[in-house]
C-alpha cells in the first residue's frame, strides 16, 4: 500500500510541472505575425503587372519573377468590371492599387489576392490613373488634371482642392498620366496633352512647382525614377520614344530609343538590375532595355495578360 | 511562481523513497513543443508551433555519488507549422540535424548545452507555392529533472535556444534571427555500462 502511494507525488509532480510550463512557453511564446519571406518567394523579388482590356474583357494583377516568368494572377477583376490603373508597394506582401470605376485605392495581397478598400472620398472622382508611394500609407494618385494625396487612407485635406491643382505656379497638369518620385523625393508627373513634364516639392502640407519643362516628343505617359539618377519616360506621339532626363529636369531630355520595339509606350519599371522594363500597348508586350537604349529582351513578357498593360511594380528582393 | 516552488520542493522530497541510481551510458529519447521564431528583414517575424522529437546518446566522463557530466551526441527533429497559417495561405516547415552537447546532472536535476547543425525545409502553400532549402547553426541551453523508475527515467526539460540563419543562404537581404524555446517530455534508459564496453557488446560475436 505505501509503494502504490509513493507514486502519488511524481503523478501530481508531473501534471503540475507539464501545466505550468505548457502555459508558460505559450505566454512567452513568439508573436510572429508573418509569414517567412524566404519561404514565398521574397527573396528573389517580384513583378507585378496590371491590365484592363475592355474586349476581350480582361482586368487582371498577374506576377511574375524578376526573370518574367509567370507564378500566379493575383487578382481578377475582370467579372467586377474594376478599370485597373495604378500599382505602388504597401508592404512586401501588400500593394496598392488605384481603379477607374470606382474610383478608389485598394490594398491587395499579392498571395491570397485578397483586396479591401484602402481610400475614397467623394472628391475622388475623374479619370484615376497612377499612384505612386510617397512614404508609409502616404500615396499620390493622378485624378484627372489634378493629383491627390491619401494619408493613412484619408484624403489630404479633407476638403477642398486637390493637393496638387491644375496649375501650381509654372506648372500646368492637362490629363496627367504617370508619377514618380526623383531620389531627392521630389514628385514628377508626366502631362499628356500639353507634352510636359512637371517637378513638384511634396515635402509638406503645400505642394510646390518648382520645374515644368517640354517632353520633346509628344503624348508622354509612362515615367520611372532610376537610382543612377536620371528619369525614363515614354511618349506616344509619333515616333514612339524612350528618353532620358535630369532628376531636378534640368536639360533638355534625350532620346534613347525610338525604333520598332516601341510601340505606345504605357507603363514602365525598373529592375533591380538596373535594365528597364517597357511595355507597349500596340504589341502587347513588356520588353526590356538597357539605360542606354539597347534592347536586351524584345518579348521579356508577353501572354494573355499583358494586353493594355496600365501599370508594372517591381518588389525588390526582400 | 514562488506557489510553484514551493509545490515543487514538496512533491520532490516526498518521492525520495522511489530514488534509484542510474549510471553509464544512456539513450534518451524525447518529444517536444516547440514555440519557434524567425526575424524577416523588414522586422517583422515568423513565428511556428508543432511537434519535435529528439534522440540523443550520453557517454558519462564524470560519475560519482549523483553527480554527472557526460558528453551527449543529438539528434533532433522539428515538424512545424506557422501560427498564421489559414486556409489558402499556410506554410509549413521541417528543421532536422544532428549536434553534440555536454550536460550536467545532479541527483535529479540537470542541465546542459547543446551545438546543432541543422537543415530546415520552407514550404509556402497558396496561390503561388515556393519553397526554400537552408543550413543554420544553432547554441541551445536546457534545464530538467527527471525521476527514475529503475533502469529508466521519466524527466521534463526547457530548451532555450538562439542561432542566425545566414542571408547567403536564403538570399534575403538581412540574416535572420532564430529563437526556439521547447518544452520536452523524456524517456531515458541506464545501460550501466561504459561507452567501450557497450561497443564491444555490439560486434560480440
């Protein structure tokens, strides 16, 4: 009787031990929160391209690897009739895209292709075209002849007129089309109809112009910032080119190319590399070329999606 | 804590009666919780549960009156999976290897070190699957008690181990912080033989 007894303690000794410890390591246990980077893929970086083609009806966000081949279609829209326009990073799994109809800002996680609304307001109307991202939940967003600003998405301001106006001192926005942000964090747009490219301070509250030079060629759309500190942009007015200015747009922009592999340039990025990605709405293809204007891959990406391509987002290597 | 202490010195000395004296060489096998963590480079971080199982084999180079230190060779295995995983976005992993530790053991408690050399396997599971192979390394401390029951013993340790996982193998930007804490269930059984006289005992014809 007292052996089978004199286990009693060991019994109560282990289950009190097991418990305590059990509920320990899970109050102290990781926060976590994320997945890890490495196991999907964020390592090696990531394309993503957005197109809206009205017939045949195709509204998709498709990914691809830094090489251009395809993994997945993030999002379609294409059934919801969203006009897809804008891509700008949110977070390493997140981004941010704009749409015409509705007009509004969308999150969207590029590996569930889950998308919530990110920003609207009723001010928030017009032709919506590229967003780009100023800092965190700080995004820009062409609206017509205006540019607007979301802050931790609310609009800012609230009220009234856009953050940046039509015309903002030597600088005239007619139909503005693509956004970047110079190294200096300065906001340059491309103006569509009148063929100029505009340099805004976007440091505070109040935007200031402070360049509007001439595009050279006409009808200019898409436009990147490249960290040799120039910006690429093309135009649509014939002949189809690519060119090459300043940061601070000082100089006249120079042509590096302009032959048949540009074709309607509408969106472009640039690659880790350092190479440039184009895509051409005529040929419905993405090509890439060198800063230099060498044409290094004429089909870089090109399938059923890629047809009035409206924007491309590079994700760097994580 | 301090209720827990007391309870603990209690039952310990209430189950001096059951003390056997084990020694030699020893087989250990276990199995563990593990709560594991890895940092990303943008600071957030990773964090997994699962199951662990783990083998190891003590050669004493100490033993005397209760008191013991011995050389330990381990084999340890991981089978996790993130605590965010949901359906449609779910990864898992496996962390295998082998290690050598030395461990410290008096009457019932113990306490040791161990140096793994691990290989882990990622699997992302979604619309987009990937997966990523990588080496790391990785210094663990423990601490347990255990009971015995004749040749074999009954024990529970804490593990608390950190390593980095390199960029260079996982190509991210920034090497990777791992931290484990574990909890382990054991079994362990006494030979009481030397380490040479067990290995003579195994080519014996």
């Amino acid at each position: 009787m007292r052996a089978r007894y004199m286990y009693l303690p060991l019994i109560l000794f282990f289950g009190i031990c097991t418990t305590y410890l059990s509920l320990s390591i899970t109050g102290c246990g990781a926060d976590g929160g994320s997945l890890y980077m490495a196991a999907m893929g964020l390592n090696e970086g990531r394309i993503l391209v957005a197109n809206s083609v009205a017939a045949p009806a195709s509204k998709t966000i498709t990914m691809y690897d830094l090489s251009g081949n395809f993994i997945s279609v993030v999002l379609d829209k294409t059934v919801a009739g969203d006009v897809l326009r804008g891509l700008a990073q949110f977070d390493p799994y997140n981004i941010i895209l704009s749409t015409d109809t509705p007009d509004e800002l969308k999150r969207v996680n590029i590996f569930t292709g889950q998308a919530v609304a990110y920003a609207n307001n009723a001010l928030f109307t017009g032709n919506i075209y590229d967003t780009v991202k100023q800092a965190d939940g700080v995004y820009l967003t062409v609206e017509s002849n205006t540019i607007e600003k979301f802050v931790g998405g609310s609009r800012a301001p609230a009220a009234g007129n856009p953050y940046i106006n039509t015309t903002l001192g030597a600088c005239t926005i007619s139909t503005a089309r693509g956004l970047t942000l110079n190294t200096a964090g300065e906001l340059i747009a491309t103006s569509f109809t009148n063929a100029r490219i505009l340099r805004y301070d976007v440091s505070s509250s109040t935007s200031v112009c402070s360049t509007s030079i001439a595009a050279v060629g006409t009808q200019p759309v898409p436009i990147v910032s490249h960290p040799n500190g120039m910006l690429y942009f093309g135009t649509q007015g014939a002949p189809d080119t690519i060119y090459e200015v300043a940061e601070d747009l000082s100089g006249a922009p120079t042509a590096i190319l302009a032959d048949a592999n540009i074709d309607n340039p509408v969106a472009m990025a640039v690659l880790p590399s350092g190479n440039l990605l184009v895509a051409n709405d005529t040929t419905d293809a993405i090509i890439e070329i060198t800063t230099a204007g060498m044409v290094v891959n004429s089909s870089f990406i090109k399938n059923a999606f890629t047809g009035t391509i409206s924007a491309i987002l590079v994700i760097p290597p994580q | 804590m301090l209720r827990f202490s007391l309870i603990f010195l209690l039952i310990f000395n209430c189950s001096t009666g059951v003390w056997a004296k084990q020694g030699g060489v020893a087989f250990d096998g276990s199995i563990g919780l593990p709560s594991i963590e890895l940092s990303n480079p943008d600071g957030t971080a990773a964090a997994y549960d699962g199951l662990s199982l783990q083998g190891r084999l003590l050669s004493p180079i100490f033993e005397d009156s209760g008191i013991g230190i011995f050389l330990q060779g381990v084999l340890k295995y991981h089978d996790l999976e993130n605590t965010i995983s949901k359906s449609g976005s779910v990864e898992i992993a496996n962390h295998i290897g082998p290690g050598v530790g030395l461990s410290f053991q008096f009457a019932r408690l113990s306490l040791g070190y161990e140096y793994m050399m691990m290989k882990a396997r990622h699997y992302y599971i979604g619309a987009a699957g990937r997966s990523i192979e990588f080496d790391y390394t990785v210094g663990s401390m423990y601490a347990g008690i255990s009971v015995p029951f004749g040749a074999l013993a009954l024990g529970l340790s804490y593990g608390y181990a950190v390593g980095k996982i390199l960029k260079a193998e996982t190509g991210l930007s920034k090497d990777s912080d791992y931290t484990e804490q574990t909890i382990w269930f054991h079994l362990t059984y006494g030979t009481g033989a030397k380490l040479g006289d067990l290995a003579k005992s195994l080519v014996k014809k």
